[in-house]
C-alpha cells in the first residue's frame, strides 16, 4: 500500500519532468515545421506565375516585398493578439484562424487573374500574390512570434529567452529553401508540392494545438507583472530596430536581382541569398555566435573594397569570382546588421513588438528595393547605395558625435560630388587606350580603402567615391542612354571609339550596329546585323534555309526584339511581326536615333507588345518561321521552352512551317531540354553550334546556338543535310509547365554529362 502511494506521488512529478524537456523541443519543432512550410510556399508559388510575366527577375523582387509586407500582418496581428487576449483565448483565436486557412487549401493561383497589363505590373503581381496565397502567409507568419511568446509565458526554466528559438525558426526557413531547388523542383511537379504542402500543414496544426494548450495550462502561474521600464521603450530604440532591419532586407533583393539577370529567373538561384539571410538570423540569434561580432567586423572591408570598384560598368568577366565576391559581401554585411540587431533586443516581454520592430523594417528595406528603386532608377543603383547604407551600420562609427563622422568621410564624398558635376558638364569619356590605366587606379583605390579600414566614415567616403567613378567612367565605352522597366536595365553605349552601337542588358548583348567604318567613315545604307544575328551565321542560315525550301517566306513571327536585327533579314513582300514583353526595348529599337534597323528594313513591321507565349497564341495567323529569340539578359524564359509552350508555337505553325529557337548561353545547357521536348510533340530538330564570329569587340558578331525544329526534315532545307541531328536526352525529364530543372541544366553546362 506505501509502494503505491509513492508511486502515485511520483507519477504527477515525473509527468511534470518529462513534459518540462520535451517543451522546448515541441516548441521547437512547431517553429520548423511553420518556417518549413512558410519559405516553401515562396518559390513554389513564384514559379508558378512566372509564365504569366515572362520570367523576369523583377518578379522575385515583388514576391519578396508582398511577403515581407504580409509578415508584418502577421507580426502586428502576433503584437495585438498577445497584448490583448489571455494565452487560452489567443491559442483558441489562431487555431480558428488555421481552420479557415486550411479550407482554403491547396495552393494555386487565384481564377480570374489572365494577362498582366501593361502598365503598373507590379501592383498586379502583388494583387494576385494576395488573392491566392495571402491568407496562408499571413497565418504562417503570425505563427512564430506567437509561439515565442508562449513559450515565454510557459514557466519553462529556458523561457528567459525564446529569442533562441528564433534560430530554430530560420532554420526550418533555411530547409526549406534548401531542399526546394535540391530535392523539391527537380523531383516534384507543381501539382504534387502543393499535396505534400497541404499534408505538412495538417501536422502543423496539430503541433500548434498541443502547443497552445501546454501554454494555456502553464501561463497562469508565469504571469507576473513586469515593471515599467521593462515594457516600454524609446523611438530612438525602435529606430535602430527598423534600420538594421531595412538594410540586410533590402541588399537580399538587390543582390538577388543582381546575380538572376544574367542567369536565370528561376527558384534555384532566387533562395540561394534568401537562404544566407536567414541563415545569418541563425548563426547570430544565440548567446553563442558562430562567428564572433567582432571578427566579421573586421573582415568587412576586406571584401567591400574590392566590390566597390568591380560592381558598377565594365564586363564581368570572372563570373565565378563575382558571384563568390557579391555573395560573401552579402554574408558579413548581413551578419554584422543581425548581430547589431541580437545585441539590441529588449526584454522578452517585448518580443512581439521587436518582431514587429524589425518585420517593418524589411517592409521598408524591400519595398525601397524592390518597388522605388526601378521607379527612380534608370540603373540598379539601390545596390550600391544599401552596401553603403550597411557599412553606417557598423559598431560605433557614430562614436565621436555626428559631427566627426561627418569630418571624416567629407573628403571622399566632396570628391565624389565634384566628379559628378564634372561628368554632368563635361560628358567626357575616357579611350580605350586608357583601360590599364584605369585598372591602376582602381587597384590603388582600393589600397587606400583598406589602409583606411580603421576609421570607418572615411573608408565609407571612399567606397562612395569608387562607386562614383566605376559608374561614370570606363574606358572605350561612351553610355548614350539608359533605361528601366519591369523587366530589367537596358543600356545603349557607344564602344570601340565609336564604331559600334551596343544594347545591354545586365551585362549581356542585346544587338549592335556599326556607325563607322574601320577608316573613320560612317557606314552608309541599311545597317548589316551583328552579333548573333550576322549574315552567314546560324540565325540568318536557318531563316534562309526555310525560305528556300518552301520558295519564299509569307508570315514571319520573331518572340524577342532586341535592337531589331533580325529586320534586316527580311526579303521583299514577306510579312514579319514581332512580339516583345518589354515596352522600353519597343522604344529603343523603333528610335532610328538609337539604332536603324526597324526604320531602315521593316518600317512596317507590327511589334506585338505582351509575353509572347500568349499573344502567339492569340494570333490569329499562320507562320511560315516562328523564331524564338527571347532573352532577358543572358536568361531564356523557362516557360518559353516547355511541351505546353512548344504545342502552343505549333497552332500558330503553317503545315510546312519551321521553328528556329535561339538556346545560346553561358550558364545553361538547353539542347537536351529542347530535344525531349521536339520529341515530345513529334518533331525532328538540328543544332548548329557557331565558332566563328571571331572577337565580339573585333568584328561585332558572336557565336550562337541555333536550334531548328519541323514536323518534316524536309521543311528545313539544307539545315537538314549541314546541321547536327538533335537527338532526345533519356537522361533528362521532359520540361512541363508544371515541372522544370535549372540546377540540372546548369550542372551539366559546367561539368558536361
């Protein structure tokens, strides 16, 4: 009888025990499984509307800002829940709110959402962002602060600081953003994430309800009323919350839009700088950092220098170096702002107003990027501008007052300004034959940086001069215009002292035309097509193979204008229509100021403005030659390239008809994608790989692959005897609107296979 009353006595203390460790893992794992689920919805969903808008990078800058601006939702509705209501009424409250969300299950894009306009296409994505997947974010969001802060009501010996569980947090984000383009995109269609989706939110609501139970029954006893200083706080403080909070949200987008225009618009490389951002939170938010504040403070302008004076002009032609260098940038300003921001937190009593603090700041911090900047940019200049901003976020370069700050970085930013004017005066551009010189003087500037490292307002003033300088000038390159759109910063520049007329984009050729002779004398008539696009290239060899297998050309369709080259390869009486997605590539190729190659050879040519996968498809004409030549930078479209897509170029195909796709670049290997999907449809394709166009800066022509694709060989002409047989890839899966693979494609450019 004794035994059993001592077990009895010992069973309620045990029970305590076992529930007392396993409650921060339950916490724990509720904080993964949300965060999991939260950073997945991210670029499953993105890939989904990219067909919708062409693939832009801008695309993945206005996802981020609507996900940011939703987190702060669901930090500010965490903020008033957990002021408001007893812990019982507030878990009861989000667990209704999970209910609802879940009847909204699954994911997809909301009906009645068709082609974007014109105009105010970011406000579009961000409307149909809302509509489809705004209530599940904004219930995911609200749930980690939630979380926090009930553990930090639960009585847990651990619970004077859930800012731990932060970190377990970010790292469910991290998976997910791992496991997305390396276990997730490559395997899984669209259709299927969002059932394994659905599934995973099944169990966090399951985990949510023993969690808010577990606190409902322990808050009574934690609950103590805290003294006033603990519970409120100044603006100054708040201040400082926000704005190292802005700063690493805006740089993420910046630095992804940097490194995906010359790439590709894909999930794979979007998360890669989302992933260190939120990696950064875990490796900070700890009573133990990985890397110790101090250290990455000093690291900082060790790679800062070197990025001042290679990010802006000139050719990126160490791509691996660069992307390496921008992203270990990335990394230590990030980490240095979150270890800024750890240092700072108040007492957990606050904790959802910090989180709210900071959830604004990324709204700010994204929304400048994301949003402002190409509306008052003509270049990515809010890049530079928020590594700038980073650096005045560092530990005490504030410490002498304003005023000696000030002192100290005036003279790198009056020398800075004075070369501005002098520019906006003079114009003036430096010859080619000054390019080693001007390489001297970077390598020299940045000595002066680094040897200025440890007082930090000048070493600031300093990268402000060299962003300066890198912008205005570079040698043998004279800028005539530059614009932004939706879709990117497209460049015109005079080079070879000049000779050529160029069109960039990012860093990517666009066309060219010759204005002078190799003599000095101008080029008289019809400008001849360069680069890609060169008579006695593929291009022009597959265009004219067509017209003379079928005995001339009637209708002629070209997706992507670029300068408008291709024009030139028009013959008398044929029909050709183009169809570009950006307007400002319209205006630029349609100036004769510009370039001539409309005006000169298809004066008449209709451009169709819109994405050219629907407004192909709306056509209502047959083409003898459908030629594929959209680019957006060094990046082909996805959505472009898929069965559906390649079935939709058929309808608009005349029954002898030939397709030419354009697949050339530096990063991915696309003929296996566009043999599997030829096969798919039952067409025979040839590929030509171009060596000899010589040097771009030389001859002004460029290498190309050239893809051509019929219903018969026959209907290719000569392409059929001269080119290389394309044959399908059992090695690669068939492209689908609902699956695709980047990272496989990029890995077998790099290592062949």
């Amino acid at each position: 009888m004794s035994l059993f009353n001592a077990s009895d006595r010992m069973s309620p203390a045990l029970g305590r025990e076992a529930t007392a460790r396993l409650t921060p893992w339950l916490y724990a794992a509720t904080l993964f499984v949300s965060a999991l689920l939260l950073f997945s919805i991210q670029p499953m969903f993105a890939k989904m509307v990219l067909p919708k808008l062409g693939g832009a990078p801008a695309v993945w800058s206005v996802a981020m800002v609507f996900f940011q601006t939703v987190l702060l939702a669901g930090y500010a509705y965490a903020h008033l829940v957990n002021r408001l209501l007893p812990p019982l009424r507030a878990a009861m409250l989000h667990l209704a709110l999970v209910g609802v969300t879940a009847m909204a299950l699954p994911i997809a894009i909301a009906p009645g959402w068709g082609i974007p306009p014109s105009d105010g296409t970011a406000l579009w994505l961000f409307g149909l962002f809302a509509v489809s997947i705004g209530l599940p974010f904004f219930t995911l969001s609200a749930s980690a602060p939630l979380l926090q802060s009930w553990f930090a009501l639960s009585g847990h010996r651990q619970a004077g600081n859930p800012y731990v569980l932060y970190a377990a947090s970010n790292l469910g984000s991290f998976a997910a953003l791992f496991a997305y383009p390396v276990i997730v995109e490559p395997f899984l269609t669209l259709k299927t994430q969002t059932a394994v989706w659905s599934i995973g939110f099944a169990l966090l609501a399951i985990l949510l309800s023993v969690a808010g139970l577990l606190t409902a029954r322990a808050a009574p006893a934690a609950t103590s009323v805290a003294p006033v200083d603990v519970i409120s706080g100044s603006i100054g403080e708040r201040s400082r919350w926000i704005a190292l909070a802005a700063v690493p949200s805006g740089l993420v987008i910046a630095v992804t839009a940097y490194l995906t225009t010359d790439i590709a618009a894909a999930p794979f490389l979007w998360v890669v700088p989302l992933a260190i951002y939120l990696l950064t939170f875990v490796a900070v938010f700890r009573e133990r950092p990985w890397i110790a504040h101090g250290h990455i403070v000093r690291l900082v302008p060790f790679v800062v220098a070197p990025l001042a004076v290679s990010l802006i002009g000139g050719d990126k032609v160490f791509w691996g170096t660069m992307i390496a260098l921008n992203l270990v940038t990335f990394t230590l300003l990030t980490l240095m702002c979150h270890g800024e921001l750890y240092a700072q937190r108040p007492n957990p009593r606050r904790l959802t107003e910090f989180y709210l603090c900071t959830s604004l700041g990324g709204v700010i911090g994204g929304a400048f990027a994301g949003l402002l900047a190409p509306q008052i940019f003509n270049g990515n200049y809010e890049y530079p501008i928020l590594i700038a901003l980073a650096l005045l976020c560092m530990p005490g370069i504030f410490a002498g007052g304003l005023r000696k700050a000030l002192t100290e970085a005036l003279p790198g930013l009056l020398l800075a300004a004075v070369l501005a004017l002098v520019w906006v005066v003079t114009r003036w551009q430096a010859p080619a034959t000054l390019e080693l010189p001007f390489q001297v003087l970077l390598a020299l500037m940045t000595a002066v940086m680094l040897f200025g490292r440890q007082r930090p307002m000048r070493f600031f003033g300093l990268i402000v001069l060299s962003f300066v300088v890198t912008a205005l000038w570079r040698p043998g390159i004279a800028p005539i215009e530059t614009a932004r759109s939706f879709f990117g910063v497209h460049r015109v520049a005079d080079v070879a002292d000049g000779k050529a007329r160029f069109l960039y984009h990012g860093t990517t050729t666009h066309g060219a035309q010759r204005l002078r002779n190799d003599d000095g004398t101008p080029v008289s008539g019809p400008p001849a097509p360069l680069t890609y696009y060169y008579r006695g290239g593929p291009m022009g060899e597959a265009i004219a193979a067509a017209r003379t297998a079928r005995g001339g050309l009637d209708h002629v369709a070209v997706v992507g204008l670029g300068t408008g080259s291709l024009a030139c390869h028009r013959k008398q009486g044929e029909h050709w229509t183009f169809f570009e997605i950006d307007p400002e590539v319209i205006r630029i190729a349609r100036d004769p100021h510009l370039f001539a190659f409309m005006s000169s050879c298809a004066p008449d040519a209709p451009v169709v403005a819109g994405d050219a996968r629907l407004t192909l498809e709306a056509s209502s004409l047959r083409y003898d030659v459908i030629v594929l030549d959209a680019f957006s930078s060094d990046t082909i479209p996805v959505h472009l390239l898929t069965r559906e897509a390649v079935a939709g170029y058929l309808a608009r195909l005349s029954p002898h008809g030939v397709i030419v796709m354009h697949i050339s670049n530096r990063h991915l290997d696309l003929a296996p994608v566009v043999a599997n999907v030829a096969e798919s449809q039952g067409l025979v394709a040839f590929l030509r790989e171009d060596h000899g166009a010589g040097d771009l800066m030389t001859t002004f022509e460029s290498n190309a692959r050239i893809v051509v694709m019929s219903r018969d060989a026959a209907d290719t002409g000569a392409v059929a005897k001269d080119w290389t047989p394309l044959l399908p890839d059992r090695a690669s899966a068939l492209w689908t609107d609902d699956y695709s693979n980047i990272l496989g494609v990029m890995l077998r450019r790099k290592f062949g296979g």
